[in-house]
C-alpha cells in the first residue's frame, strides 16, 4: 500500500515541479505532459536551441525514444520550446563595439 501510494505521490509531484522550471507560455501544458513522462523539466529547461534543432531534438524523441504524441502535440511542442527555450537574441546596435 505505502508502496502504491509513493508511486502515486511521484506521478503528481514530477509535473508540478517541472512547471516551475519552465517559463510560462502557450504549449507549456502539453510539454509538461509529453517531456517530463521519461525525465525532469531541468532535463532541457536551461536548453537554448533554434527551431531546427529543437525539432530535431523532439522528433528523435518521438521516433528513437518512442514517446508517443500526435502532431498537434508536437507542433505545440516545437512552437513552445522554440520560443520560450531559444538562444537569446543580440541587437547589434547595443552591443559594445569591439576594441
């Protein structure tokens, strides 16, 4: 029973503690639920790729590692992680000028 019941426990608390890890957005939900079934947010939360590399990254997810979402899933999977995890964005004109 008390083993049951821990099982339980981990199974709630693993979603709600990789929400906090991720910035809040659009297809935040659906990345929670389709990522974190096989490993924690922090897993790729301090990831920063472009769009290319995170389809990349979630088909080989969805092809080699046999996660199983549907393609509105993993279009609002690459539409989250490709703007609220992407390389930060330099402006050219406030970068400091190189001596």
């Amino acid at each position: 029973m008390f083993k049951t019941l821990f099982i339980l426990s981990a199974l709630v608390a693993i979603p709600a503690l990789a929400q906090k890890d991720l910035p809040e957005g659009a297809g935040k939900q659906v990345t929670v639920r389709a990522c974190t079934g096989c490993h924690g947010a922090e897993m790729f939360s301090a990831i920063r790729l472009n769009q290319a590399d995170w389809e990349r990254k979630v088909a080989n997810m969805t092809t080699e590692r046999g996660v199983e979402i549907s393609d509105a899933d993993f279009a609002a999977v690459l539409k989250y992680l490709s703007t609220y995890l992407a390389p930060p964005k330099t402006n050219v004109n406030k970068t400091p000028e190189a001596k």
